[in-house]
DNA sequence: ATTAAAGATGCATTATGGATGTAGGTTATG
DNA sequence: CATAACCTACATCCATAATGCATCTTTAAT
C-alpha cells in the first residue's frame, strides 16, 4: 500500500516546474527548456525511468514536450489548472484497491467490504482534489534554492 | 496501490467467523473451532499463507487460537467491536503511502506533497473506522450459504 | 545537407516484496 | 503415546515495479 515511485517521480517533475517558471520574469528570455536530464541531475533519478514519466504526463497534457536539439519541456497549464488527484490517478492507474475477481472470491455476492473500500477511495481522490500544483510551490523560493544547487 | 491480499485474507477470516458464530444458537454445543483448513477450503486459498494471517489475527487478538487436537480459532470480540480501520492497518501495515527518505528526496524540506498524501491517507482509515465486522455481516445468511456450499 | 541534441519507443534485465512452499516444533486432547 | 491442530523459521517462487539498453524520430544550429 505505498504509490509508485513512477507517479511521485511525475509529481516532482511538476514541482520542478512550476517553480522554474513561476520563477521567470516575463520577458521574453523563458530561460531554456527543462530537459529529463535537469530532472535526473537534481533529484538523483534514472534517465529511462523518468524518460518514461515524462512521456506520459506529455500524454496527458499536462506538459508540452519539445523534441529536436533545444529541446526539452515546460507545463502545459497553470499550476492551478493541475489537480493532484488527476495526476495521481492518472500516473498511479486507478484500479480497485481490493481484487475481487482474478481470482474470484466465493463471497463476492454478499460481500460488503468492496463498496467500503472503494467509497473510501474515492474519499482519498476528493481530498487530492482540493489542491492543484500551486498548493505544492507554496516554499516556491525554498524548491528553487534546492534545485540550483541540487545539480 | 492495492491491498495485499494478505489483508483481504485476513478480513474474509473474520467474515467467516462472524458469519458461523452468528448464526450458531446459543446452546453448549458451539460447533466444532473453525480450522484454517475449513478457510482454505470455503475460499480456495494457500494453506502456508492463511497460517500466517491467521497467526497475525491471533496476535493481535481479534481472534483466539487454539491449539492441538479439535482446536483451530473463533472471533475474540463481538463483530461490532472489530472495526475495519484497525485490521486493515494492522494487517496492510501503515507506513506513509510515500517515501521520502530511502532514498532521501532533496525536495524533503519545502516539499507539501507528502504532508497532503498523509492527510489523505489518514481520511481514508477515518472513513474506514466508521465501520465494524458488523456491517460486514449484513447479508450474514447469503454469506453462511456460499461458505457451506463452497467447501 | 550535416550534425548534434533532444524526446519517443520497444524490449530486456534487475530488484523488490508479496505469495507460496517445506520442515520441523509446540501444545493439547484422549 | 499418538494425533491433530497451530507455531515458527526458513526457503522458493512469482508478479510487477524499477531500471537499463538500443534504436528511431524530430528539430535546431551550423
Ligand atoms: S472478501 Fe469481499 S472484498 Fe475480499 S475479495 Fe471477497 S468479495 Fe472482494
Ligand atoms: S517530492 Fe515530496 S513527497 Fe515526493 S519524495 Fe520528495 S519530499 Fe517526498
């Protein structure tokens, strides 16, 4: 019962992010595009595994991805446009959290614990549905000193 | 991010416990223990691994084993006294759904992320701890039909 | 055009931990 | 003492997450 590396991976990429770019002033020198190897760079990751979270979340509209030499990627929306539990969901797969077929279980048609379950999974996505990745820059400045000199 | 079925296990005992003694009448003769065997049987189940969960059950007394010859367990506490949140956290085992150390994420001092994973996470067995064995045995008959059909 | 730098893609491999198996020990009944 | 049950400590298997590798495609700079 833990969340994948891979989606806590795609939520720091988005942290990277947003705090870059809500860092720029708005001239128009946006800075270079951040790039998988910045991400791997700062936060000590594999260059496949993260690779493979980029490309989703660029899937998923939440970043644009650049390809080609200057390349690189940058958020697709506002931070306060990217809600935490679509994101989660998202990279994370929504399965149920208990497998009830596969294989079946004999008490499944007077079994009450599913629907328990899942009503408190959702509980859990409702209350990630409250905050964007604006909540998570609230230390902006913090994240941006530690990236700088987490090279 | 699913339960282990270690966990189901573990409830689908208590069900079945719940269920049997439920239903028995209230006379000296309480029937025969419930055996790991007879879980095994009624839900197809590994032997070695129900052992285990049943040990767990034991040690956290919820149920009372038995051993040596004619024993086996029964429920230790009233079904309403066993609330879910508790045997999900017990068995699932409650480390925070995202790990920040192990290796350690640079991001760790201005990061909001895991605080708002924890939050939810703690909503969620707050959501499960409304609930007890009880509500489990709602359809208790159906249940005692398919546990004596599916030996 | 050429080259280099970037992401895209598919497949192979490794690591982790849950799930299962084996073997024997311990306890209680009769 | 023999048997039937749970207890305990391992060992092994297996699913899947995590990672690695090779190659392709796209784009910008030269
Ligand atoms: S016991 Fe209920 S929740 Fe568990 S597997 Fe069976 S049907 Fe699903
Ligand atoms: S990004 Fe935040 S939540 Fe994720 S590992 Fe780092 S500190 Fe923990």
């Amino acid at each position: 019962m833990q969340l994948k590396k891979y989606t806590d991976y795609g939520l720091r990429i988005l942290m990277y992010l947003g705090a870059k770019e809500g860092a720029q002033t708005t001239d128009k020198e946006q800075g270079q595009l951040t790039r998988i190897r910045d991400i791997c760079d700062t936060f000590d990751l594999s260059v496949n595994h993260v690779n493979k979270v980029v490309h989703h979340l660029g899937r998923l509209n939440l970043i644009e991805t650049r390809r080609g030499k200057n390349g690189g990627f940058l958020l697709a929306k506002a931070p306060g446009e990217i809600r935490l539990d679509f994101v989660i969901r998202q990279l994370e797969g929504d399965e149920p959290w208990i497998e009830c077929h596969n294989p079946y279980c004999v008490a499944l048609p007077a079994c009450e614990l599913n629907g328990i379950v899942a009503r408190g999974k959702e509980l859990f996505y409702d209350y990630l549905a409250q905050f964007t990745l604006n909540d998570l820059l609230k230390k902006q400045g913090q994240l941006l000193q530690i990236f700088s000199t987490a090279s």
